[in-house]
C-alpha cells in the first residue's frame, strides 16, 4: 500500500512541478521516485523474509528484510541531502512559484504521504520503523509546503519554503542516522538491546547447583528475533536433578518470545567447554 501510494503521487508530483514552475517540487518528485524505487525494493524482501528455513539458511531468510531496510535508508540518506542541497540554493536565491498551486499539490502529498505512514506505522521491525521515517519525512516536508505556500500567498517571502525544508530534513536526518546505527549493530552481531551478559551470568550462576556460567554469545537474527548459546559448569556435588534443572532455570531468565534460538550446555564439574581453537586440537590429535 505504503509503496502503492507513493508511486502514483510521484507522477502527480512531475506534472504538479511542471505547472507550478516549482524547483522544489521537482526535485521532490525525483526524490520520491528514489523512494518508490527503495520502498519497493524493501517490500520485496519483507516478503523474502518470510520464508522458512533451508539446509543453506538455517535461521530462515529474516535478514533480508534487513536488507531492504538499509536500501531504504541510504535512499533516504541521499534523497535528503539533495534536498538540503536544492533548499540552501534557495535561500540565496528565491525563486517566484505558484502558491497556490503549491498548496493544492501540498494537501494531495499530505493525504498520500499520511496514509501511508498510517500503514506502515503499525509494524515493529527496524525495517518497518525506517520506512515509516522515510514516509514521515514526505508527509512532513508537504506540511511545510502547505504552510510555506499559505504564507507566501499572503506575503512575498520565498525565503520560507526553504528554511521549513531545512528543519525538517535535518531532524528526519537525524532519527534515520539513529535507526541506521541499530541495522549496523544486528549485522555486527551486538549483543541486543536491553540484554545485559554479564547480569545473566551472574544471575544463572544463582542458580542450585551451577558454579559458572560462561561462553555466553548472544545476537540478534534481525533486531526483534535473538539467539543465545551458553556454557553452564555444574558443581562437584551438583544432584541428578539440579543438572537436570538448570537448562530450564536458565532459559526462564530470558525472554521467551525474544530468544528463539536457545542453546545450553551443561559442563559436568572439572570439565572444560568445548572451545579450544582448532589449532590446539590437531595438535593434541597429533600427539
């Protein structure tokens, strides 16, 4: 819908900047043909995502729409520079345009743009959360238009429509280079947010019968699904059951619906996790 929408305003916005004699809204319209372009892009590989696991992708294909996302966002990153570009132009440089064309134009891009917003806004993933900023941006920079060429029809100030643009962009700018951070963290394998290892730790190793907890790993497949591999060493006097206990005590202390993907190994008292490099097992084969 949200891509949908804002194809069809793009050609309105061509033709709109045509009859309006309007910089501005023609170099919006090539910026939202950039959009159309990233959003259907982001589209597709939420729809990729959905699929189930494979012998080659055994997470499933979640992280596409990852992928798509980050297209979005450098899109957006672009498309807002060359606004800001074309509205520094024109503070030294006010051009004469048709206000009351614009603000037509102006309440059909706020209907488009805030009924696609409207659709996405409803999602939770990073993708979903960086197109609803992407399209907020458009809803918004119309908001200034509507308000800019209002103001322009009463009093000749030109001057308006860029400073308005500028504001918004540097604010949206600001929100996406926030939400960009958090793609580079899923695909950096961080530790998620809000997940603390070293308080996990501390509290598997409250736990009856466990004397450590240790290798923990923990990443996030992409930003809402997480996955975590630990290592619990039982104590020398450790009962049948509390070895038994501990993998569910353990995983009570996560988040169920977060971390799909649990792995926990129980090391018997003395005996080392298995993470010895490589290197030192051919050796000791050798010998």
């Amino acid at each position: 819908m949200a891509f949908a929408l804002n194809l069809a305003f793009t050609l309105i916005e061509f033709a709109g900047g045509l009859w309006t004699n309007s910089i501005a809204i023609l170099s919006d319209a090539v910026h939202d043909l950039g959009d159309s372009i990233s959003l259907g892009l982001a589209w597709h590989f939420d729809r990729v995502s959905r699929k189930g696991r494979t012998p080659r992708n055994t997470y499933g294909y979640r992280r596409y729409a990852l992928l798509g996302g980050l297209i979005t966002a450098f899109v957006l990153v672009i498309g807002i520079s060359f606004v800001l570009w074309n509205a520094v132009g024109r503070l030294f440089d006010p051009q004469p345009v048709n206000a009351q064309g614009m603000m037509v134009l102006a309440v059909l891009g706020v209907a488009f743009n805030g009924a696609a917003v409207l659709r996405v806004r409803k999602g939770s993933s990073l993708t979903e959360r960086v197109v609803s900023w992407h399209l907020l941006e458009d809803t918004l920079g119309w908001v200034a238009v509507l308000v800019g060429a209002g103001v322009m029809s009463v009093w000749n100030l030109p001057i308006i429509d860029p400073l308005l643009s500028i504001g918004i962009s540097l604010f949206v700018l600001f929100n996406v280079a926030r939400t960009l951070r958090q793609f580079f963290w899923v695909f950096l394998q961080r530790a998620p947010a809000g997940f603390d290892v070293e308080e996990f730790e501390r509290e598997a190793r409250l736990i009856p019968g466990v004397a450590e907890a240790r290798h923990t790993h923990s990443w996030s497949i992409d930003g809402q699904s997480h996955v975590l591999t630990t290592h619990l060493a039982m104590k020398p006097n450790a009962s049948p059951e509390q070895i038994s206990g501990a993998k569910a005590a353990t995983r009570a202390l996560l988040d169920a619906e977060a971390f799909e993907h649990v792995t926990i190994e129980i090391d018997a008292a003395g005996e080392e996790a298995g993470h010895r490099g490589t290197k030192e097992a051919k050796e000791e084969g050798g010998q």
